[in-house]
C-alpha cells in the first residue's frame, strides 16, 4: 500500500467514526416522546381537577353542565384512544380516563 491510499484509508475512517459519533450524540440527545400508558392519570383529587369538576366516570357527575354522552373521549382537549387513558391539552403530562368528564369538556368539531 502506497502513504497516499494509507491516508485515504486513514481519512475514510475518521470520516466514518466522526459522523458515527455524531448520528449517535443526535439521536441520544433528541426528547423521548411520551405515550399515553406513560403518563401518570390523573386523579380527582388533583388540584387542577378539582377546579375543573374532573370526574373519571361522566355518568357518576351530578353537575348541571353535564350533557348526557360527554365524555373525554369526544372532547376537543382529549388526544387519546377511545377507551382506556389518554393525554387531554387540560392536565399537561397526565392522562384522563376516556370515560371521564370537566367542565371545560368541548365537542369535537366534525
């Protein structure tokens, strides 16, 4: 091997591990997005669903504002599955019970 192909070589190499080493730095560096089954659900007892009237059954609320057949599930706020937990725009890093309904609760627009 010629000192001009054993720089290329050297050269390709560094090339390779550098823009390896950055891939990887990038790639551990980016935010982890979370799902909903990670997110903590939130309770009744949570300060910021007492203020909003939070329950996790909407059929169990007695409160007036209440429309037969809100639920998260069909509010605008809510982003999650049909069933089970989600993330709702009103309890930022927390889940809601699909089933569940607040006060805010606003349908979704078609």
């Amino acid at each position: 091997m010629s000192g001009h192909e054993e720089i290329e070589s050297r050269r390709r190499f560094l090339k390779l591990a550098v823009g390896t080493a950055a891939a990887a730095a990038l790639v551990s560096g980016l935010p982890r997005v979370a799902r909903a089954d990670d997110l903590p659900h939130v309770s009744e007892a949570d300060p910021t669903a007492k203020a909003l009237g939070y329950v996790e059954d909407a059929t169990a609320t007695k409160d007036p504002k209440h429309k037969p057949g809100d639920t998260c599930a069909n509010c605008q706020f809510y982003t999650g599955a049909a069933t089970g937990y989600g993330p709702c725009q009103l309890f930022p890093g927390k889940a809601v019970n699909a089933k569940g309904w607040c006060i805010s609760h606003t349908a979704k627009q078609a």
